[in-house]
C-alpha cells in the first residue's frame, strides 16, 4: 500500500491547493492513504472546523497538529468532536483530543501517532515514553509516526528509537524539507522533515518583510501575516507491505503550482 504524508499545510493558499489538487495527486501517485499535517493550515497558524472538515472531503484521511494545535480556540470542540485530527500524544492527557487514531481502509488497518519534541518546543512529556507506552495498546498492521519537532536530532533518534516498530516516521514543524528519505535497517521508513505545503517566497509561509522585521527589530511588536505568490507542495510517499508493516520503497515529492507532475 502506499501512504502520503504531506508537510505542515500552511495558511489559505497551502490549503486551496490541497482542496484543489489532492484527488488528482491521489490518482498519480496510487495512494490509499493520506496524511496530512494541519497545524498552520487557519491562517497562519491553528485550525479550524470548516478547513478540518474541507481537508478531509478533499482527501486527507488523518490531520495531525504539533506546537499550533489550539492557536484557534474553534480547535478545542474540532477536536473533540472529529477522532480523524489527532494532536500531539505526549501533551497533557486532559487536553480535548487525542494523539492516536487506528482507521481501517480494508487493505490494512492504519494506525497514525502524533508526537512533540522537547528540545526548544513548549513544555510536554517525553515523546519516547509515551510512544512506547502507546504501542503496547495499539492494533494496526501499519503504523505511522508524526514527530512535530524543532531539531533533527531528535526526529532523527525518535526514528531509530521506532525502528522495526513502526512503519514509518516524519518530521514536521520546520517547514524545510530534508533529503534524507531512507529506510532504517529494521524497515522503518524515515524523513526528517517533510517540508511545507505553502508559499514558498516567504519565510516559512509568513510574509518575508514581517519575519525580516521580527528579526532586525527583535522586541518591537510584531503581527505574522500569510505570504502570497507560488505554492509548493512538499511531501512523502511510503510504501508499505501491509502483511509485514514495513517500507519497501520512499519517495519524496516537491513540486510547484506552475510545475504540477501531473
Ligand atoms: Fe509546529
Ligand atoms: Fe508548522
């Protein structure tokens, strides 16, 4: 079977080209399964209940969140109300949501899990522990991993840490994608970051001006506002043996609106 994982789907023109391009991508690339992360997918950051709801109608069958996931307080009922967006596993179990979702598509029953880092992110348990603890309960044949984090490092050891265990990890959060695409010696399939669904002449889909002014007049105030211009997709495509639950094959994918594979 094979699974794609989108990047961190940013603000409303990230989110009008999934609405718009995800059934043909699906058809192009033979996907039986879509993952997409949506924390900055409101704009710029957050989510909310009409986009949740117009992602999953477009294709996407699991939205995971990271450090953004209650930006919009709309997230809170959004949450609770829709098992198929889970938010980070290792926040606080009384947060709404929750950070596991198993979906049974017939060929295969697809577990997803979303983790946090803790390295330069907001206060959460330890992502390691609550994944180990998450996989003594989980029924899937294959089983994929969002790991939200700031350092590669630490995507980089959630990865072997889950070697063998699960079918797949990602990283999302950064927003640049990595080409580091394998497979781990135990069959895991592994990116460091998938990169973004957005604009790319910006400054991680934030208007360049504002982010150079956050910068060069770092403490004065400052308001983030969505880029415009030309939107790249940027994702991955695991193939996976169902009846092993491990990768056979990665491909990454980035390509333009002006550039579509299609
Ligand atoms: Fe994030
Ligand atoms: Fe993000």
């Amino acid at each position: 079977m094979r699974v794609l994982a989108i990047g961190d789907i940013v603000a409303e023109d990230g989110r009008e080209f999934v609405y718009n391009n995800l059934n043909r991508i699906r058809d192009f690339y033979h996907i039986d399964f879509c993952i997409a992360n949506g924390e900055n997918a409101a704009n710029t950051n957050g989510i909310t209940a009409d986009i949740a709801n117009t992602l999953i109608a477009r294709g996407v069958d699991v939205i995971t969140m990271g450090n953004h996931t209650f930006a919009n307080k709309e997230a809170e009922y959004v949450l609770e109300d829709n098992p198929n967006i889970i938010r980070p596993l290792n926040f606080p179990p009384e947060f709404e949501g929750v950070g596991v979702v198993v979906k049974d598509i017939g060929i295969a029953r697809v577990g997803v899990i979303n983790l946090i880092g803790r390295i330069n992110m907001t206060p959460a348990d330890c992502p390691f522990h609550a994944v180990e603890r998450a996989l003594k309960t989980i029924d899937a044949d294959v089983i994929f991993v969002d790991m939200h984090a700031e350092t590669t490092s630490e995507r980089i050891a959630m990865a072997h840490f889950l070697d063998g265990k699960v079918s797949a990890v990602f990283g999302t959060h950064t927003h640049v994608q990595t080409a580091d695409e394998r497979i781990l010696p135990g069959g895991t399939g592994f990116i460091c970051d998938l990169g973004m669904t957005g604009v790319e002449d910006s400054v991680l889909g934030v208007k360049k001006e504002i982010i150079l002014d956050f910068y060069y007049q770092a403490g004065k105030r400052f308001r983030f506002e969505k880029a415009e211009g030309e939107v790249f997709f940027h994702g991955c495509i695991f193939e996976v043996d169902p009846s092993t639950g491990k990768t056979t094959a990665v491909e990454r994918l980035r390509f333009s609106s002006s550039h579509l594979p299609y």
